[in-house]
C-alpha cells in the first residue's frame, strides 16, 4: 500500500475518479460538466481517457477546487443519473 502511484474509485464496474499521486485527483464527466470543470481551473486528461478531467491539488496560485462537487458528479454519470 506505500507504493501506490494511483487509486481508483468506482461504482456499478465503472471507474470515475482516479488520484494520481499525491497531488492530482481526475474524474469523468459529462461534456457540459467537464466544461464548467474546465473553466474553473482543471485540465484535460486524455492520457486517462476523451472524457476525463484532472485537478491538480494544492496551488497556491489559485483557489481550493469543490472536490466533493466534482466526485459527486463523476459517481452521477457513472450510476446513470447525471
């Protein structure tokens, strides 16, 4: 468990959040969701997959990211009722 260099989160066999070391979390979004997400300080994550989005944690140069917003979006998309 030390040497984790990423997690995984997923509901229903869906996977839609993935931290990424200790200072990345990306989730899978909707195309309107992943815009918003986008405008508001996170980057593509292709390297992941076309619908995801990553947000790098702790900048000084910009303000706390809604985490729990954003996963809960993710989990919505994923169980169908986004």
């Amino acid at each position: 468990p030390k040497q984790f260099r990423y997690v995984v989160t997923a509901t229903q066999g869906i996977i839609f959040g993935v931290a990424t070391g200790m200072n990345a979390v990306s989730f899978r979004l909707d195309r309107e969701m992943s815009k918003r997400a986008l405008l508001s300080g996170a980057e593509a994550a292709p390297e992941i997959g076309a619908d995801w989005v990553s947000f790098t944690l702790f900048r000084s140069d910009w303000p706390a990211h809604d985490l729990a917003f954003w996963a809960l979006k993710a989990y919505a998309l994923a169980r169908g009722n986004a």
